[in-house]
C-alpha cells in the first residue's frame, strides 16, 4: 500500500496519561500536515513540516503537543498531560511541493484518541 | 484568516435525484478550493479541486463543482445520485500561496435512500 498510513488506530487512555501516535507519509512526499477532527466538525490544522523542519503551528496546538519529523520521513505527535478534551480523531496528510505548484493533500485513515 | 460555511449539515436523497450541496467561504485572496469526501469507515478523499482556469470542474464519480468568484461559492452537483454516494462531504479552501494548510467547513452528511 502506498497510502498514508497512521498508528495506532485506535488509542484510550486514562487523564494526565502521555500518548504518541505515528504517521508515515507517501514516501516521496516532502511535505506533512496533522489535522485534528471533533465529532461534527471538519478537520482543523495543527501543524506541517515541509521535509524536517516544523513550518508552522497552530494556536490550537498548546504546549502539551509536539510534534517531530526527524529524518524528512515519518512524523510523531505526542501529547502530554491528556486531557478529555484531546479526545478527537488526529488525522495526518502529505503532499509534494515542487517549486511554486501546490499539489494535493492525501489523508491517511486517521488515530481515534478517547481519553477516558 | 479563511473561513468554510457548508450550509446543509444532513441532506437525504433518493436515488437518482440530483444533488447540490453548497459552500461558501472568506477569504480576501486569491483561494484554491477543494470538495473531499469521506465514506462509512474511509478516510478522506478528494474529489476535486480548483486552482485556476475553467471555474466548471469535474471530479470523480460523476461530480464537478462550479467556482463562482463573485458569489465565494464553489457548490456540489452531481445530476443523478447513487446509493453509493452515501458519504461525509467536506469543502475546502488554501490560500493560493503560503502553507498550503486546508481550512475546512463542517461538512455535510449524504444519506442516499435507495
């Protein structure tokens, strides 16, 4: 499979417990995005990385988050500290920028997180 | 900052109806646009897009979606639905240079009746 793919699935855990979850992108792909999707709402971004480097965060991605792409490849979110309200499904895309042409964002299926 | 209004939070069809859905967004630049859909247990996936050109496009599965500038619309048809076309549809929008980051609306759940 050549997709996006994303690990776990699924996650519960317990309040104040850390959780990282794993996305790996379409190999070629140079850049990353993470989205995060409550029940009701569309996907909201989080963050993306154009190869390693982190570009930009967003204002919803506090403290508890961080998120790496060490080698240009695969991404880690980890949050800390979980809180109820972290609980969403986390959703990672990739794409291939080339120059000044924006391409398309492919999503992978997505973490489930309750935090219980 | 660019904002995504999808108006029909549920819409249900019978089969071989025809769909619109709308979407409308802010945004003070120019925009690239994007319809993605997600079906039962799927993940995300494009239907179409819009960058520049032909403001008509045609996507998958029969859909294509008109771009019009004066109105921020960029709405949904497909003339003849299918009961396979039960699904999450969300519209999207980038800004035409930056980050490229999707700034989607809250989507729209079809439920075709067969």
């Amino acid at each position: 499979d050549t997709g996006v793919s994303q690990d776990p699935r699924h996650k519960i855990t317990k309040r104040g417990q850390n959780v990282t979850f794993r996305c790996d992108p379409i190999s070629e792909h140079n850049r990353l995005y993470w989205y995060r999707q409550t029940l009701g709402q569309g996907p909201e971004f989080l963050t993306y990385f154009q190869n390693e480097a982190q570009l930009e965060k967003s204002r919803l991605l506090s403290d508890r988050f961080s998120a790496e792409r060490p080698k240009g490849s695969f991404s880690t979110l980890e949050i800390q500290r979980t809180e109820q309200g972290d609980s969403a499904m986390y959703l990672c895309a990739s794409s291939l920028r080339r120059g000044g042409v924006q391409e398309t964002q492919y999503f992978g299926p997505g973490t489930r997180l309750l935090v219980l | 900052a660019q904002s995504v209004s999808q108006h029909n939070h549920h819409v249900i069809l019978s089969e071989a109806a025809s769909l619109e859905l709308g979407c409308n967004y802010s945004y003070g630049g120019t925009v690239n646009l994007f319809w993605y859909v997600q079906y039962p247990g799927q993940h995300l996936q494009l239907l179409l897009k819009y960058f520049s050109g032909d403001p008509l496009v045609k996507g998958i599965k029969g859909f294509e979606a008109e771009f019009i500038k004066s109105k921020f619309s960029f709405n949904l048809r497909k003339p003849s639905v299918q009961w396979s076309d039960t699904a999450e549809y969300f519209c999207a929008v980038t800004p035409n240079f930056g980050n490229e980051k999707l700034t989607f609306g809250t989507g729209t759940r079809l439920t075709i009746i067969p």
